[in-house]
C-alpha cells in the first residue's frame, strides 16, 4: 500500500479515493481486478534478487508402509481363500460360484459384505465401521511380533497388545492367537512384576481439570550407569489428568536445583509451569525445588508450596511400570540388540519406551495418554496404511 500511495502522490490533488466492501462493489472493471506484471513499468515493480545457485544433491523419499503392504500382496496368491477373494472383490469379476471354495469363516464374512479391495490390499471391515488389513497367515507372526516384542509397542500387556493388533490386522480367529502368542512371550512372563495382595488405602487427590494441572514424581534408582553421561537414576513425571508420563534420565545424587534444571529444559518449556505436583520426597526437597522452579521463571510473585508430601499411588506404579519395561529388554545385562545388531543400553530405550506408554489404551481412562493430552496419536512404525473407508 506503501508504494501505490508513492505512486499516486503527484495525483492526489485531482483525485478521492474512496473504500467500497466487496460485497458492494460488484461491478469492478478488468483494470481494478487485472494482475499487473512485475515489470519496471508497474509502478510497484520490486526488483528480483538473483537466487543463489543450490547444488542439487538428491533427495531420496521413502515410503515405510511400502514393505509392508508388497509382502501383503505376495501372500495373497500364497493361499487360496486369498485367491479366490481377490478374483470375487474385483469389480470385472463374474463368476460368484468361487463363494462356495472359501473356508466357512472367510464366506460368512464375504457374504455380509465385510472384506474390501482397495489398490490390491483386501480390507476387514467390523462391526464398527473400523477398517482393518488383511492379514496372510504368512505374516502372522511378523504383525505378533511388531506388535508386542518391538521397543516402541515395550512389551507390554495383554490388553494392549490386543488393541494395537486390533486397529491394524484381521485374520480368522486373530484374538486367539494373539493371547496365545501373548502367553508365550517368555520375557514378558519372565520378568512381569507379581503385585501380590493389595496394598492398603491411599490419600485421594483432587483429580485435576486440565491435562498439565497436577504431576507426581519420583525416582527410579539402583540403575547401572548408562549413557555418556553415567546416568543412574531416572526421573518420572506422570501427568494425573492424561496418565502421560515423561522418563529423564538422571543422577541419583542431583540436587533440588539439579532436578529444577532437568524440568526447566525438558518439561516446562512445552506446558507450563504445573499448578501442583505430588511426590514422596523429602518436605525439604520438595520446597527447595519449587522455589528454585519460581526463581528460574525471574519472577517475584509469592507463590505457595504447592506440593504434597504424599502420594496416591500413581508416580509408584508407574516407577514399577518402567522398571519392568526395562528388565524385560535388557534381562540379561542392562543392554539390549535389536534386529540389526545395534546394542542399546536402558538409557538409549527410555524415548521408546515412553512413546509405547504414551500410545497404549489405559484403563482407567479408555484412551490413550496422547489422544486426552494433544488430540492425536504419534504416528508408529506400524502404520503403514491410512483408514479409507
């Protein structure tokens, strides 16, 4: 606006400009609605700067759920209800007398309507209207093993080995085999903790309105060092509204300034300063650490303690969560190898393990901590295919 009021200066004294709303001013003609060329004749013309000259040095994208679904479309013509479903879901197709071939189970599901073809993949419909892929009995046991014995999905239990499978696979009798697969994951039965009789009454906190409303805290100690730094310890934040944890690693022996540090860089910078927070430390501790959390902040606002030399059970329980995670990657010495050879240590497994907590339904909520703290789920390695229906 700057340079058409430069350019129209020497005609001001002949002219009025007046605002008319778009909705008024209908009748515009081509002059007004034309796109003048940026041309040194314009008189709003802007000199094009010469662009450097990048070397193109090439750029590789890759799709992850390729693999996955070529190995489905393979398989299809490795077994015969896959044949013969494939030819009955192709619009080109026919002849239906090849219904009566399919297995009973793969017929009932034909004949109301549930299997889909959808760029050479065969989609499972439920009863909820939830889309599912196919499954070849051929890769079974590599969905079983994705979804449960991978770090990212920790090992963990039944129920949520059962959900994950549930929004990506279908094959005949899937729940079946999972729980039985489940059941003989030696690790998970191995080093799954026995909680034994129930503990007594915990004092109930009032539950909070808001997702970064109220933390516990605590420590998980007795860890060998790991990492460059010799990390031993490892600080849990566990947000009460969402169940959302966050796992630093640390040192057993840090100060109240030392732990303020790690919640500065790590957890206040991405919601905010916790209206209150819940651990079993040391009253001492616990108001150093508030107060230096204000001081870090350079404000001079009284604020209260806020903490509560108390817990209801929460912080502990996720402590002996992540302890068993831990144990049962790195059973055998605190290192773990994955499939390709690679060695991790408990500290290098700590984003993981977080990310497979963050995605996994919990019971008390029936969602899962991710979904109630930001509305979405991360995306995993497993999900290869977009819902299409």
């Amino acid at each position: 606006m700057l340079r058409w009021q430069i350019a129209f200066q020497e005609y001001r004294a002949n002219m009025t400009i007046a605002h008319k709303a778009g909705n008024i001013h209908k009748n515009a003609d081509v002059l007004s609605s034309w796109e003048l060329a940026n041309t040194p004749d314009n008189p709003v013309y802007v000199p094009l700067e010469a662009e450097p000259q990048i070397p193109n040095e090439g750029i590789n994208i890759t799709d992850i759920g390729i693999e996955l679904s070529e190995d489905d479309r393979e398989s299809y013509n490795q077994e015969n209800n896959f044949h013969i479903l494939t030819s009955l879901l192709d619009k080109y197709f026919k002849y239906t007398s090849l219904v009566n071939e399919l297995d009973e189970v793969w017929e009932n599901s034909y004949s109301e309507g549930r299997f889909h073809l959808f760029d050479g993949i065969i989609y499972h419909r439920t009863k909820h209207s939830c889309v599912m892929k196919l499954c070849s009995t051929f890769l079974i046991n590599t969905i079983l093993h994705e979804f449960h014995d991978s770090v990212y999905f920790g090992h963990l239990s039944e129920d949520r080995t059962l959900e994950k499978v549930k929004n990506c696979a279908w094959w005949p009798y899937w729940r079946k085999e999972t729980i039985e697969y489940f059941h003989t994951c030696d690790i998970f039965q191995n080093e799954n903790r026995s909680t034994g009789k129930k503990f007594g009454l915990m004092i109930h906190i009032q539950g909070p309105k808001s997702p970064c409303e109220v933390v516990h805290m605590d420590w998980v100690t007795a860890l060998p060092p790991s990492g460059d730094k010799g990390y031993n310890s490892c600080l849990v934040i566990l947000y009460k509204y969402s169940k959302a944890p966050i796992f630093l690693p640390c040192h057993k022996d840090e100060t109240a300034m030392d732990t303020a540090l790690l919640l500065w860089r790590r957890v206040i910078s991405h919601t905010g300063l916790f209206k209150q927070f819940l651990s079993d430390r040391d009253p001492k501790f616990t108001s150093a650490l508030w107060t230096n959390l204000h001081r870090l902040f350079g404000t001079k606002l009284s604020f209260s303690r806020a903490y509560y030399p108390q817990t209801d059970g929460l912080a502990e329980r996720m402590v002996q969560t992540l302890e068993d995670i831990i144990w049962r990657f790195c059973a055998y010495g605190l290192e773990f190898k994955d499939s390709d050879g690679f060695i991790h240590d408990w500290c290098t497994l700590i984003p993981a393990l977080e990310l497979a907590y963050r995605t996994s339904i919990h019971s008390s909520t029936g969602q899962t901590p991710a979904m109630l703290e930001k509305r979405w789920n991360p995306r995993l390695p497993a999900d290869t295919e977009e819902r299409i229906f």
